[in-house]
C-alpha cells in the first residue's frame, strides 16, 4: 500500500471513529465518561484536520464520491 492509499484509508477511518464517539456521547449517562469520550473526540478531530491539510498539501485527498 502507498503512502497516499494508506493517508486516505486513515482518514476515512477517522472520520467513521468521529461518528462512533459522538454516538457514544450522546448515549452516556455517567459525565465524567462522557468528558472522557468527548476529550477523544476533540483530540481525534484535531488529529484528523491536520492529517486532511497534510494530504491536501501533498494532493493525496480524494473525497469519497456520492
């Protein structure tokens, strides 16, 4: 797998993780587990903007068509 296939998988991975968390905060009843879970999702979304600008700069982005 070349690097761009593998940026592109990481980032579409990403962003179905972002869903997941958000379901799960919405879900939880217990608040520090949601402050926890909402912490993850705040640090995973910071992680995946960088890693989108990254493969735009390197013009490896591709977004998914409809």
């Amino acid at each position: 797998m070349d690097e761009k296939a593998m940026v592109n998988d990481i980032l579409e991975n990403t962003k179905a993780s972002l869903t997941i968390y958000q379901g799960v905060i919405s879900e939880a009843e217990n608040p520090q587990l949601r402050q926890t879970v909402q912490d993850i999702r705040n640090n995973c979304e910071g992680f995946q903007y960088q890693l989108f600008k990254l493969a735009q700069n390197k013009g490896y982005y591709q977004p998914a068509e409809k």
